[in-house]
C-alpha cells in the first residue's frame, strides 16, 4: 500500500500512527494513513482488519494528523 520511501510501518508494526496521513477530515475527526489505519481525535485507532484500539492519550502530547496550522 506504501509507496513513501523510505516505506511506512506496517499496520500491525510498533509505530504505525507515524505512516503518512493520506486522507484528513479534521471537522469530523479522522484521518486515515497510507497503511490503512483509522486514527480518530481521541486517539482510538481502527487498523485495516477491523480491530479497534481503545484511546490512549499520553499525558501532555497531541497526535500531529490532527494539527492545523493558525
């Protein structure tokens, strides 16, 4: 699916939320990855084979597909 080089981690690799983000709805709150993954504003994900993550916000930090610029 990845076609970045050097090449996004696997949906199912440590550090997949770092793949490129390939499509952004900020008002409603995704953006998907070129790895397949969903990741929402709450920090939940929804991977490719359907699997939802729980959210899991660490303390102080903001996930960067969803910053905007001022």
């Amino acid at each position: 699916m990845c076609e970045h080089q050097p090449r996004c981690p696997s949906a199912d690799a440590p550090g997949h939320a770092t793949a490129h983000v390939v499509v952004r709805h900020v008002s409603q709150g995704w953006s998907r990855l070129c790895n397949g993954v969903v990741l929402f504003e709450d920090t939940g994900e929804l991977l490719p084979d359907r699997r939802a993550v729980q959210p899991h916000r660490p303390s102080g930090a903001r996930r960067t597909a969803f910053a905007t610029a001022a």
